[in-house]
C-alpha cells in the first residue's frame, strides 16, 4: 500500500533529498528559461555544423550506403537466379541511385536487359560500364559475346523463324 506522507518535509526525510529540491525555488531553477535557450542555441549550431561541414557525416552515411548497396546488390542477384528479371532490373537500379560509377552493376543490368530481350538498353548499358576506368576483361568479354549475338539477330540469323514452334505443335496436336 501507498504511504501519504502529510508534509513535504517528511517526504523529503523519507527520499533522503534536501528540503530546497522539494520546498522554495532555487537559483538553478529560476535560471532554468536561461539554461533552456543555451541548450538551444547549442543545438542548432551543432545542426548547422553536421550540415554544413563537408564530411562530417560522409562516415556513417557511407557505411550505410555500403551496406544498403550490398544488400541491393545480392536480393538483384537472388531474383536473376530465378528469372526474375523486372525486380532485378529494380533493384541494381537503386543500386545504380547510390553508387552510379559501378561497372559491375552496369555490366548486371546489361545482361538482365538482354535475358528481357530489350537489346538496345542493354548495349547501352555495356557501353556506360566499358566507359569506366574499373571495367574489368569480364565485363569486356560479356560485351564482346553480346555483340556477337546482337550482330547476328541483327541480320536476321540469330531470330527464330516466326510461327516455327507453333506449327510444330499444331502438327503434333493433328496427328493421332
């Protein structure tokens, strides 16, 4: 059960606290709008130096950043697997929002656009990874193969010919 003790002073033997934190008003408290304002006023010139200081936040932000890229990087490469191309594309896309001098995420995009069969964005995309000074041979001899294709559908060689596969299963479906 709750005990009501009848005066401030027993209440204050009981919490073993002076009698001036629960009785009259001290220096401190009456200077307590002059405290608040200080506080503030640190406050904001803190704010305005984080923002206003070129790296002061660049650490955190960039470890977060490494991290979000990461973890973009690997679920774009789990859908691909699956052939889930569209959420893919998505994600090495945001990828792309953070760090947009990636080689490696250019070269992905170019190959998911080809697996779409969208062959003009993905030589786009080679193009843009080829053009970075971090262009790995892998990603040259993923361009070279492409064009090699892209060169042949071009001409006509490496399409399939139209209705091709659908006769042949009329046909089958025909004969008894």
């Amino acid at each position: 059960m709750r005990r009501v003790y009848p005066t401030v002073a027993m209440a204050t033997r009981r919490l073993d606290l002076p009698l001036y934190f629960v009785g009259k008003r001290s220096e401190k408290e009456e200077s307590l709008p002059r405290r608040r304002a200080l506080v503030l006023a640190y406050a904001i010139l803190f704010l305005l130096v984080v923002l206003l200081v070129p790296g002061a936040q660049s650490a955190p932000a960039a470890a977060a950043s490494k991290s979000e890229i990461a973890r973009q990087i690997k679920f774009g490469a789990e859908m691909a697997k699956q052939g889930n191309w569209r959420e893919a594309i998505f994600r090495w896309q945001r990828v792309l929002s953070l760090a947009p001098d990636n080689p490696r995420i250019h070269n992905n995009l170019a190959v998911a656009y080809e697996s779409l069969g969208e062959y003009d964005k993905a030589e786009a995309e080679y193009r843009v990874a080829l053009a970075s000074p971090e262009a790995h041979d892998e990603i040259k001899e993923n361009h070279e193969l492409f064009l090699k294709f892209y060169n042949r559908y071009k001409e006509g060689t490496g399409q399939p010919q139209e209705g091709s596969s659908l006769k042949s299963k009329e046909a089958d479906a025909k004969e008894p």
